[in-house]
C-alpha cells in the first residue's frame, strides 16, 4: 500500500521554466536587498506575519485584531517601506531588456569586441587622479552610474558632460574649486556632473572614521545601480563601494581590477 500516489503528477517544461524564473527573480530581489537596511525591514516583515498566524491559531483574538489590519493592507505597506528597492528592481529590469544597454554582447557576436588595453586607457586619468588625491590627502568622491538617471543627479549637481581627465578630476575637488564639496558623475565615458549631493546610508554598523563623504558614497550604490570610489581627506585612504557594501584602504592594483570589472 503506497502512502503517497505521485502518479497524477506530470512535470512539463513550462513547469521546470516557471521554478527557474521564480528563483531568478527571488535572486535578484535578494541581491537588491542585501547588506542594506531593507534586509532587516524585510524579516520585521516576515515576522509580523508569522506572529499573525501564531497568535491566530493560538486564538488570540486582541492581538490577531491589531495585526490583521497591518496584514490587510501589506502589500500596501511593502510597497511604500521598499520603495526604493522597487524602483532600483525596475530600473534593472529596464536595463537588462535594452538593447543599448547590451550592446557589448552585440560587439561580441560581430567581432568588435573591446580589449582590455582600450579599457585601461578609459580608467587611467582616473586611477592617476586617485593616485596624487591620495598623495595630497585630497577629499574626493566619484560614483560611476551604469545608468544615469537625469532627475536624480541632475536636481543636485551641475552639469558638465566633460570628457574624463585627470587634471579635470583634480581641479574639481581641489578645496579652492566651488565644486569639490559634493560627488563627481562619471557614466558613459564622460563626467556628467560635479557637486552633486547624494542620500546618505542609515546604516549604523559603518566605522567611526567615516564621515559624510563615506556615508553619501554608500547611500547612492544603495539606492541606484553604482559603485563609487572615496578618498578620504584625512587619511588618503581610497575605498570602493558597491551595493551597499565597501572595501576599505585598496590598494591601486585592486582598485584597477575593480574599475576593469565595473565600469
């Protein structure tokens, strides 16, 4: 006698497709929330829920009341709290479907593919203006957006659309210029913008020494689809965020590994 029959069941192809895309999409909501403060927001969430169906099953009728308005207007909420990690899931999902933003693979099937020599050239005047900030323990911060949204940087920064330059990236945060206190845009092969106020991170866990500048350079690669290096003006220390995370004190071989890889 067979405690289960499993022989009504037919696993097609559709099937295998929609788990595979399930998992993606859990994937990179994953990846969005990760090592951001939304992350904690999310398991408050999920154990409000379970404390409701606890407190239901258990017939707790004054606390199942209270948390039952909560849940009847959850997804309400959900949207409001992760409003920013819906928009940053869109955005990605926008650029993924673009086929200007994929134009490396199209340069890969036609053969006009870019070596690594022309990228170096591209982050070269970048590496050698962290080189001397650092020397001169110059403050400086610059974001490298995959996908430069106008009515975000542009509300707080001036424009410049600039080819990038070392001598440029210098003068921009030299203390004397009215444009160094803020963050340089660099997305398209070009410097977008200067002076350019971004949202700070409400992480708490960060180190002591980090200061506004640290604070704003984690908060924008939280909130959009950036990485973003920092020198610090006290130190000349050089770190690098990414997706909410940063790696202090790198070194200029690691820092050119990691421009080769992201921008």
């Amino acid at each position: 006698m067979h405690l289960f029959d499993l022989s009504h069941l037919r696993v097609t192809f559709f099937d295998i497709l929609d788990i595979l895309l399930v998992a993606f999409i859990i994937y990179q909501l994953y990846s969005l929330i990760r090592g951001t403060i939304a992350a904690n927001i999310f398991i408050g969430l999920a154990l409000i829920y379970v404390l409701f169906f606890v407190v239901k099953a258990l017939q707790m009728r004054l606390l199942t009341a209270i948390l039952q308005n909560f849940v009847n207007v959850g997804i309400i909420a959900v949207i409001v709290v992760f409003q920013q990690e819906i928009r940053r899931f869109l955005l990605l999902v926008g650029k993924n479907a673009s086929l200007q933003r994929n134009k490396a693979w199209w340069a890969y099937f036609f053969g006009k593919r870019e070596d690594e020599k022309n990228n170096y050239a591209r982050i070269k005047p970048i590496i050698d203006a962290c080189k001397s900030m650092k020397q001169s323990r110059t403050g400086a911060l610059i974001v490298f957006a995959k996908f430069y949204d106008e009515q975000f940087y542009q509300n707080s920064c001036e424009v410049l659309d600039s080819k990038i330059s070392k001598r440029l990236l210098e003068s921009i945060f030299q203390k004397s210029s009215p444009l160094h206190d803020g963050a340089v845009v660099i997305s398209e092969n070009k410097i977008k913008a200067a002076s350019c106020i971004l949202p700070l991170t409400d992480k708490t866990d960060l180190p002591l020494q980090f200061g506004l500048r640290h604070r704003a350079g984690i908060g924008v690669t939280e909130t959009n689809e950036a990485t973003a290096i920092i020198v610090s003006e006290e130190t000349g220390e050089i770190s690098y965020a990414k997706q909410g995370r940063v790696k202090m004190n790198i070194s200029f071989a690691e820092l050119e590994k990691l421009l080769n890889k992201d921008f």
